[in-house]
C-alpha cells in the first residue's frame, strides 16, 4: 500500500502487533502517519524489528510487554501506552489464542484461558482506553471471526469468547457513543493457524462461496475502513470471509 497521511497525528494501539495480522495493522496505521505501539506477550525479537522498521521510514513506534492472560497487565498496558504517546484514539484488539478444542476436550484452564485473553482483556482495555479519552474522540476495532455469528461444535472456547466479543462490541458501541465508535472485523480463512507452517490447507475453504483464501492485504483494507471510514458507522460487525458465514 502506498503511504498517504491518512492518520497523521493519530495515536494507536494494536494488541498482538508483533506478527501476523497485528504486525500488517500496525505496519499500515504507521505508514500514514499514526504514531504507534508496538504490543507484544513474548516476541521481544519482532517487536524489535518492527520498531527498528518503522523508525527507518520516519515513524514513531514504541514497544510495549504485556502478557493480556494477565488482567491487571492488560488495564497497565493503556496507562504505559497513554504515558508514552500521550494519549490513543485508536484501539485495534487483534491479540487472541486460536485453540482446536472439543467440549469435552476443554477443561476449566483451557476455558478460562480463552475467556481472559479473548474477551476479558479487549473488554479491560476498551474500558481503560474510553477512560483515557475523557470524552474525546476514538475508535476501536475488534478481530472477531466469522464462528462468532454462526457458533458451531469446533474450536469451542474460543468461539465462545469470540461470540461474546461480538456481542460486546454492540454493547460497547452504544454505551461509548456519541465519541467512540466501535466495530468488529469478522475473519474467515486469512492465515493458516499460528505454529502450522505457511502451508494454506484447501480444505479449509470447501465450503467458501469465494472458492479461496482472503489477503493480508484486503484485511488490511477493512480495518483502514472501519477507522477511516464514515463516521456513521458504528456496532458494525464486516464479515471478511469469502461468504463462509452463510453456509
């Protein structure tokens, strides 16, 4: 994508920003112009990277450590950020755990681990992020996916959490209006999972109306939407899945 200055002045956090997708966000909210950090749990090597990255292209980024399974270091993780930049308009909670796991494969840590990093910790940081604003301006986006509205038997805690991400997103776009908006990005197949390789499985995508994986790129996209768009729009839920939701 081309730099523009799009975000120019703008302040923003993106949870996971180290790799992946949080890594391709950041990389974007940076090249037009937003001032940003870099959060990570345990790629410390990465996080380095992307922030020695960003400053050879003129951008500010600072790197920030916080393990989001931890509650108290998720409300930290807004105030270090507010100290650092002076403040954040712009929240993405992109971090998340993706566990293949059954119901009766799932025990009470392997639930709770999903609810705290998955819907707790974005819930802790919104709240702290809306607190720093004191009125002002913002926005937040949630990475949900595409399970979220369409809950099955797979991947049970963490489709759980995700389903009560959606519903707080709505929530939240109610409760945070008039000066922050709130959306959600539901994704379907984007990445293969975290620790698989980059081998893309094209079983995972019998059953898209699209009949291939989604881009990097056309995330990218949406989530630049969902910020910069019209500023009508929020409690939006964009499905980025190739129509994998409606069958």
């Amino acid at each position: 994508m081309a730099a523009s200055e799009d975000f120019l002045g703008r302040k923003a956090l993106v949870t996971g920003s180290a790799k992946r997708l949080g890594r391709a966000f950041t990389e974007a909210l940076a090249s037009r112009g937003a001032q940003v950090i870099v959060h990570y749990r345990s790629s410390s090597d990465e996080a380095e990277s992307l922030v020695e990255q960003l400053a050879a292209q003129g951008a500010r980024a600072v790197p920030l450590q916080a393990d989001l399974g931890r509650p108290e270091e998720a409300v930290a993780l807004i105030d270090r950020a507010v100290e650092v930049l002076g403040g954040l308009d712009i929240l993405v909670n992109s971090a998340s755990i993706f566990e293949p796991l059954s119901v009766m494969e799932t025990d009470l840590t392997a639930w709770e681990r999903n609810l705290t990093v998955n819907l707790t910790a974005p819930f802790l940081l919104s709240q702290a992020f809306a607190r720093q604003l004191d009125g002002g301006e913002g926005a937040i986006v949630n990475m949900l996916d595409w399970r979220a509205l369409r809950p099955g038997a797979d991947h049970l805690p963490y489709t759980i959490a995700k389903a009560g991400l959606a519903a707080l997103t709505r929530s939240l776009a109610q409760a945070l209006a008039p000066h922050i908006r709130v959306n959600g990005l539901a994704l379907g197949a984007i990445l293969p999972p975290s620790g698989t390789g980059e081998q893309k499985d094209e079983a995972i995508i019998e059953n898209v109306p699209a009949e291939r994986w989604g881009s990097v790129e056309e995330t990218v996209k949406a989530m630049l939407f969902l910020l910069a768009g019209p500023a009508y729009i929020t409690g939006e839920i964009l499905h980025l899945d190739g129509g994998r939701h409606l069958v």
